[in-house]
C-alpha cells in the first residue's frame, strides 16, 4: 500500500471523528449557537474531494476503501450543507 493512501485513511479517521465530536458534544456558547455547519461542510468537502482523487489516481483494493469513505465524507458534506440551509430558512431555534 502506498503510503499516499495510508496518509489518507488517516485524514478520513481524523475528519469522521472531528466531525462526530463536533456534532455530539458541541455547545452553543451563545443564545444564537455557534456556526459549525459551514465550517464542517467546507473541510468535509475538501477531504471527501481529496480522496476521491487520490483513489482515481492509484488503483488498487486499498484504493477502492479510499474511494468509498471520500464518498461518505462527501456525503456528510452535503447533510450538513442541508442542515444549514435549514437552520437558515427556519431561524436561529430551529435545531436548538
């Protein structure tokens, strides 16, 4: 296994748990929450993106598991894009 990919299986641990954390145990420090939602869509983007073009560019079994969590980091992206827009639409106590 190259070690590109291993890095990468790294960074996807690493943004699955940030991610996690910051959904669970996040609290709101002030009456209006705290704008997490664009901020954890942009860096999920980023790595689910990052994989998937590591994983096209370096075939492989290794990189077949690659591709598949850049498509879950992406997919978490794009959840968190909707809960934003929703919390947009709705107001500040929509999630709370």
């Amino acid at each position: 296994m190259k070690p590109i990919i291993i890095v990468m299986f790294c960074a996807q641990a690493l943004f699955l748990v940030v991610a996690s954390w910051t959904v669970l145990k996040g609290k709101a420090t002030t009456p209006r929450g705290r704008p997490i939602w664009s901020s954890l869509a942009f860096s999920l983007i980023l790595g689910g993106l990052a994989s998937l073009d590591i994983a096209d560019k370096h075939p492989g079994p290794a990189a077949e598991l690659l591709d598949f969590g850049g498509g879950i980091l992406f997919g978490m992206a794009i959840m968190s894009l909707l809960v934003l827009f929703r919390r947009h639409r709705l107001g500040p106590d929509a999630l709370a």
